[in-house]
C-alpha cells in the first residue's frame, strides 16, 4: 500500500491528470442556441425516435404474450392428452 502513495507515482497521475485537462479545453466549442424552427425539428425528431422506441417494446410485448399463449396450449393439450 506504501507504494500506492509514493511521491513519484502521485505526481505522475496529477501531471497525467493536468494534461488531458488541457486537451480537452481545446475540444469544448460553444453551443448556439437553436432557432425555434430547429428546435421544433428537434422535438420532432425526438418524439418520433421515442415512438419508434415504444412501438417496437408493444410489438415485442405481444410476440412475448402470443408465444405465452402458445406455450400455455401446447401444455394444455398434452396433459388432456395423456
């Protein structure tokens, strides 16, 4: 454990640290604000994709429940069956 807080190796991971601090604020670039027509296409866009998203969840939650049913009678008519 003494070697975890030894001098050198801390002051290598702070200069580490320091670096990629400096190359990631030259990364960062101002965000404009959207115009309310592109905030619209936004919104827009964000519905569909969240639309998409639960129509596929009630496809899969029916696929699910019909191969329950199915399931549920195949069981059901071996053990008529035997």
């Amino acid at each position: 454990m003494s070697s975890l807080l030894a001098p050198s190796s801390a002051s290598f991971f702070i200069s580490e640290f320091q670096i990629n601090i400096g190359m990631r604020f030259f990364e960062i670039k101002p965000i404009k604000p959207l115009t309310p027509q592109q905030q619209r296409i936004k919104s827009l866009q964000t519905q569909k994709q969240n639309i998409s998203k639960q129509l596929k969840a009630e496809r899969d939650r029916q696929k699910i429940q019909r191969a329950q049913q199915t399931i549920q009678s195949v069981i059901s008519k071996a053990i008529s069956n035997s």
